[in-house]
C-alpha cells in the first residue's frame, strides 16, 4: 500500500513514516525543500517537493495512493491543501486522515467524541477544520485528536525539562500553574499505531457510530495532573530536588501564552471508540513513568532532532 504523507519531519508525521515503513508501507512524502528530502528518504520515503515538481499534482498524487495522512496541519494552509488533494480521493473509500486536537473539546473529564467541542480561542480553527472536514460527503474523512503528545524525548515535555532551574545545588522543577489539571496524554509511537489502523480499516457502520467519517480521540487512558507530573520528574534529579508552582507570567515565558493557556485546560478521555473499533491498545511507557527516568532517550533508542 502507498500513503501520501505530510509532516514526515516533524514530531508526529516522523513516528507515522516510521511506522509505516516498519509495515512495509509505501511512503510519499511532501517536503518543503532538498533538506527535508534527505531526510525523509534517509527514513524510507519518497520525498516529493511540489515548489520543484510541477510533473504531478497533489490530487494525482492522492489518486496514486492508497489514503493521506495529514500531520502537518496549519491554520494557514489546511485549506488549500484540502482543496488541492481531495479531487484525488473523491467517490473512493481512501481516507484523509487528519490531525486535529483533543485540546479542541475545552475542559473536561471522561471526553469523548461525542464530547462538544468548545475551543479556546488559539485552537478554534483546529475545532473550524474538523467540523467542516466531518461534514464532507465526498470524501472519507478519519480525525485523529490526540492529547498531549509525548516520547522520544521530545515534545512539549521536552519544554519541561529545559525549563528546570539548575541554577542552585538544589534543582526546582516548574509546576505549571498550581498543578491540579490533568493532562491526557499519548506517546508518540501508539499515537503513530493508530494513523495505520484507521489505513488499514474500512469504513464504520454501527449501531454506536453510524457515519462514514469518523473522529478518534488518543489518549492512552492516563490523565496524571500536572503536579503528578513534575514530582515525576524531580525524583529523576535526586532527593535534593523541588517543585514549586509557576505564576501566569512565568508559564507564559516558558512555553508561550497560547499553550500556555492550554496546559492549564483540566482534560481527561479514555479513548474507548479507537480501543472498540479499531483494536487500538496503547502499549508505551507513559508520560510519569519516563519523566520519573529524566525524560532522556532510553537505550538503543535514535536520538530524535
């Protein structure tokens, strides 16, 4: 099988290219520039750069495919993108898989699709993009809304991690706002398992869920708070370590105020609908447990850039 990928770069387009090569998947990559290119196809991929290759378009491409994942996701460009690649997956059973956000539900707990959406203002066109995509009838649409995204070392963990004050004999580790949210969370690798389920399956008619387009919100079942999470990580550093809570103006300065904003949301979903259809079992280390370990690359594992 063939995919047409977006996003093979970055955190979670590079953990679906991956997994998707390790299942001897066929991989076209749309990359920005020769850099990128190189990269990709040091992995296993077809870089294809549309700015160089005028030979074919992405609708073509999309045609030639056996589904898209789309990772790379941009309030700037998802909709000429969309437009661009869905003549090519018209009156077909080859899904756009696209990358929205559980952070689009707002606070709560126990979220499930079926969850309204209520976006902050910095992700409502995350929750714009999958209301518009669920009501497409000419296309087979799947929306992947995962939580916070974790491993490898990297992702807003990994902010984290370098915001830990080191200055003094005694390391403190921040605590983003007072620390009573929970966040949702999911690693990466099964995050990357469950773009190749939706691949693999068909289209879903049931009593539960009876239309064709489909969202899946991953989470791997764990919703430790923020708190939890930094304690996690100061016992990594040893018995001299501390915690202590950020004011608004120090999260702020660490991780900018739009996310800022959203890690202070209080979220939690069992992801039951991918577990139920698709036999999607989440397998990874969680977040705690490899921030107890210092968050690092564990042994024999790539260094991820």
């Amino acid at each position: 099988m063939s995919v047409l990928l977006t996003g093979a770069t970055g955190f979670i387009g590079r953990a679906v290219l991956e997994n998707l090569r390790a299942a001897d998947y066929e991989v076209v990559a749309l990359v920005d520039d020769q850099d990128d290119a190189a990269a990709v196809k040091a992995l296993g991929a077809s870089p294809f750069i549309a700015a160089e290759d005028d030979s074919r378009t992405l609708a073509e491409l999309a045609l030639e495919s056996d589904g898209v994942i789309h990772t790379a996701t941009s309030a700037q460009d998802d909709e000429e993108f969309i437009e661009s690649v869905f003549p090519g997956l018209v009156t077909s059973d080859k899904p756009f898989i696209y990358t929205g956000s559980l952070w689009a539900y707002g606070p709560g707990t126990d979220l499930t699709e079926a969850s309204p959406l209520a976006p902050p203002a910095s992700v409502s066109w995350v929750a714009a993009m999958q209301t518009k995509l669920m009501a497409s009838d000419a296309v087979r649409v799947a929306i992947v809304a995962p939580g916070l995204v974790y491993g490898h070392g990297q992702g807003i963990p990994r902010m984290l991690v370098d915001a830990v004050d080191t200055g003094s004999a005694a390391p403190v580790v921040p605590i983003v706002a007072d620390g009573s949210q929970h966040w949702a969370s999911v690693h990466v690798d099964d995050l990357a398992t469950l773009y190749r389920l939706i691949l693999e399956s068909g289209s879903h008619t049931n009593e539960l869920y009876s239309h064709n387009n489909e969202v899946y919100i991953a989470t791997d079942g764990s919703a430790p708070t923020a708190a939890s999470l930094s304690a996690a990580l100061a016992a990594s550093l040893g018995p001299a370590a501390t915690t202590a809570p950020q004011s608004p103006e120090q999260t702020d300065s660490v991780f900018g105020n739009a996310l800022a904003g959203l890690l202070q949301m209080d979220q939690s979903s069992r992801a039951d609908k991918a577990r139920t259809l698709l036999g999607w079992r989440p397998s990874a280390p969680t977040l705690e447990s490899l921030l107890r370990s210092g968050y690092l690359h564990t042994a024999g594992d790539e260094v991820w850039t």
